[in-house]
C-alpha cells in the first residue's frame, strides 16, 4: 500500500498496489504491519456501510469523543465522493482546519481519518457506496458534529447539498465546538 500524508498532521490517503493479470488483479486494503509502521490505528472493531441514492447528498461532518473517540479507515466502493475531514483536536497546530480528498471506484484510494477529526463527504454521483473501519464502537453519548457550512472552515463543497438530515443541519459551529482533548 501507498500511504500520503494529507496537509493535516496523522491523516493519510491510502492507495491501494495492485498486482494483476488478464483475470483482474489482488491488492490488499489493510495490513496491520504497514498501518503500524506510520504510527496507524490497527485495530478495527467496527465495520459499517453508507450508500446514498442522490447525487450532491451531504453527509457529516461527523466525530465521536473520548473515550470512543475513533479511527476511520473510509473507501468508496461505488460512485464518487468528494471527502472532507476537519481536525478537532485540541491543542493541534492545524486545529480548525480541513482537507479534501474524492474518493471513487475507479481510484480505490482511502482516507485515514485519526481520532479527533470530524468526517463528512459528499457525492458526486447516484448510487453511492462507502466502506468505513471504525478503531472504536459507535456510542451516540459520545457523538458529536461541526456543521458543514461553518464560514470559518470554509468548505468549498463541490455541488448545492441535497438530502441534508435535520440532524446534520443542526450541528454547531467550531467556535461553539469545545476541542477534543484525546
């Protein structure tokens, strides 16, 4: 696998190596070594899926607290999406600041999203399937959410958003966002 740091510190792009033939090819999404290696969560206790019907729905942005503050590893196994992750962690030299990454069938890239961070995304096509590895169990007491048009984060989201969840049109502000002290 290929891990690229992102612009915020512990969040990597993982590209998968294929070897292949005229059948098709193998490649490995998650090695316990490799992740190991970059200082990576590699223990997943959670594995959940995501697929949203319309193009432009916006999901997030997403985070959970101690003590289930959590690791994701997040691929988009069908379609494309445009995914954003904000650091949250308190503390932090890019505290409040966001990168993006798209996310597709075709690359089969993933993002590394460290505990501390919101997630969210939004697609860029029908159909679209997320494969997401969580390093801690989902714990609504502990859930949190940044919203997703905050004017100090600034996220230039791709398309107008569509099927946004009341829940998610809710969320705070980052300055209404106490830091997350991991």
């Amino acid at each position: 696998m290929k891990f690229t740091p992102l612009s915020l510190d512990g969040a990597f792009r993982v590209e998968i190596e294929k070897r292949g033939d005229d059948r098709g090819f193998f490649a490995r999404m998650f090695c316990e070594a490799e992740f190991a290696q970059h200082g990576l969560a590699t223990r997943w206790v959670q594995v959940n899926t995501s697929y949203s019907v319309a193009k432009g729905t916006l999901r997030g942005l997403h985070f959970q607290r101690p003590p289930s503050a959590e690791a994701k590893l997040v691929r988009c196994l069908k379609g494309a999406i445009f995914d954003v992750i904000v650091d949250l962690r308190a503390g932090s030299s890019t505290y409040g600041q966001h990168a993006t990454l798209q996310l597709d069938e075709q690359n089969r890239a993933m993002v590394f999203v460290p505990p501390g961070f919101a997630h969210g995304f939004q697609t860029l096509s029908g159909d679209a399937e997320l494969l997401y590895f969580h390093s801690a169990s989902y714990d609504p007491r502990h859930e949190g959410g940044l919203h997703y048009a905050d004017p100090e984060i600034d996220i230039a989201w791709p398309l107008p958003p569509v099927q946004l969840s009341k829940r998610d049109q809710g969320f705070v502000f980052l300055t209404d966002l106490e830091p997350i002290a991991l």
